[in-house]
C-alpha cells in the first residue's frame, strides 16, 4: 500500500555542472536550496541582498543590479543604516558604509548574471508593504513605524507586469541564462491561512504565466511540500518552515531534474568531502584524527583532478 502521492517533474534540458556560477533570489527556498549547492561542490550565490519575498522587491534588486544603479534609499534605525531595498543582513554603519555595501552587491549580482547558467527565483508573499514615502513596495521593513507603510496585495498580473521587462533585460544580458521560477512552500500563518492561500495562489498563476516565456521554466517546491510532503512532521515547530528532512527530500527532487546521474554522484562524494574536513575530533592531537585528516585530503586531490571546477 502506497502512502504517499508523487508526481512527475520533467528533467531540465539545460543541467547544471560544476565550474559555471548559479544563483538563488528570493525567499526561504533559495536560501535552503542555495546551502545545499554550495554544500555539494557548486558555485553558488544565494541571496546576496538577503532573503526577500515580494516579487516587486525581487525585481527592483536584479534591475538596480543590471542597470549599474548608484542611488540607494537609505533608512536609520538607532546608529545602523539600512537598504530599503535588502534585507537586514544589508547594513552599515554610516550612509557611505551602506551604500559602499549595497553597490558592491549589485556589482557582485551583475557580474554573475553575466555568467550564469541558471537563476532560480522564488517568490514568497504578494503581501506586499508599500512605503508611503517612496511609494514603493520595500523588501523589509526595518522595525520602522507601521504607519509608514500601507499594506498591499498584488495581483498576478501586476507581477506579470512589473516583471516582463525585467526578464527582457536577463535575456539581453545573458542569452543563455535559464531562469527558473518557483513558489516557497513556507506559510505566512501570521497573515491568516486564508489570506496565505490566496496569497500563493496570485505566485503561482504569475509564475504559470512566466513559464511559457523564453528561457522560462517552473520548478515545483511548493507543490512537492505541500501535496508529497502532506503532513505536519515535515514542517518545524511553527507549523510553517519545512524541516530539514523536507529540505533534504526537496534537495532530492532539485537534484533529479537539473542534474545528470554522473554529475550527482560527484557532488554526493564532495559533500562527503567537505563534511570530513569539517569534523573535529575530541582529540585534537590524536594519530587516528591526523590519519583521518589526511585521507580526507587525498581524497579531495584524487577528486579534484578527475572534476573541473569544484567549489570548495
């Protein structure tokens, strides 16, 4: 008897490999799956502004980034300077500070967009808080007063919108470049579960909507989650963030559809690696623990002459 119900997901035509850069933007998803790539060998930048959940929030940091902007709208709580535009990990401690921080960001995203075989995007919310100030939707609000903010909830086809030019940009920059949409599977309970359902349901018809674009596709994290993953034990404590066996599982199911057979087992064997060399022993002068430690750097040698581009 089968417990469990599965589904399909067709393997991507364009497959990652090592040595060639891929990047993860957006909410609690590319973080998680972000850590796992790097973790197996991949070169891979996630969330260098953070991680964000509104589309337009999204947007805004890939175009400031591919149209080399300078400007950066600044907020101050107490002595640390902030980046509208990022999440708090984004700070300084001076208006210079920050804006040195955020133009080098975007400089960094630039550059490997330029490089890229793969961008995975993932929405979060389109619960969005509109700065009344800029009139803009922020990607985080910074513990500043909730009475600058007026709460908005867009639509799918105003993400399709505000996003269509963004995509003709990335298809300019890089014509190559694989952009992959998908919808993050953690639940925004605070905002009630009708309002969460409704929410995710305006993600995923604008994603639908980008995967019949050029060099557009959809991966479903969301649907893998909440429909194969369909119980409680696979979510943490809160109810609302996949545990990490759920991560593992969706890792899994990432892994099959952007990846050839040969090309999973060698990040299997760097994982292995990496999980080695970061083992520390009880006894740190031990022969045994020196013995292990040597064997693990052979290993990687071995390993390293027989694959390009293995990020360590």
């Amino acid at each position: 008897m089968n417990f469990q119900f599965t589904f399909p997901i067709p393997e991507s035509v364009n497959k990652i490999n090592f040595g060639i850069p891929i990047i993860f933007i957006g909410s609690c998803f590319s973080d998680e799956i972000g850590n796992e790539a790097t973790l197996s060998g991949l070169q891979s930048l996630s969330n260098p502004f953070g991680t964000l959940f509104h589309p337009f929030a999204i947007g805004q940091i890939i175009l400031d980034s591919l149209n080399d902007e300078q400007t950066c709208e600044i907020v101050q709580q107490d002595d640390v300077y902030f980046h509208w535009g990022s999440a708090g990990k984004v700070h300084g401690y001076s208006e210079k500070e920050i804006k040195n921080a955020v133009n080098e960001i975007r400089n960094q995203l630039r550059s490997q967009l330029k490089q890229a075989s793969h961008l995975f995007i993932t929405f979060g919310t389109a619960k969005g808080y509109h700065l009344k100030s800029s009139q803009k939707i922020v990607a985080n609000c910074h513990k500043q007063a909730s009475s600058d903010f007026e709460i908005t909830h867009s639509k799918s086809d105003e993400i399709v919108l505000f996003w269509k030019p963004i995509l003709q940009q990335l298809r300019e920059w890089n014509p190559d470049l694989e952009i992959v949409f998908t919808v993050s599977p953690v639940r925004h309970l605070k905002d009630g579960i009708i309002e969460n359902n409704r929410s995710k349901a305006q993600l995923l018809l604008a994603a639908e909507n980008f995967s019949k674009e050029v060099n557009c596709s959809y991966f479903p994290s969301f649907e893998i989650v909440m429909d194969e993953l369909r119980d409680y034990r696979f979510f943490k404590n809160d109810f609302s963030h996949p545990n990490d066996l759920a991560i593992q599982y969706v890792w899994e199911r990432f892994t099959h559809t952007y990846f050839i057979e040969k090309t999973r087992k060698q990040m299997d064997q760097v994982r292995a690696i990496k999980i080695a060399l970061n083992h520390k022993g009880m006894y740190s002068k031990s022969e045994k623990l020196a013995e292990h430690q040597t064997n693990t750097l052979n290993r990687k040698a071995i390993l390293n002459s027989e694959i390009d581009g293995i990020y360590w």
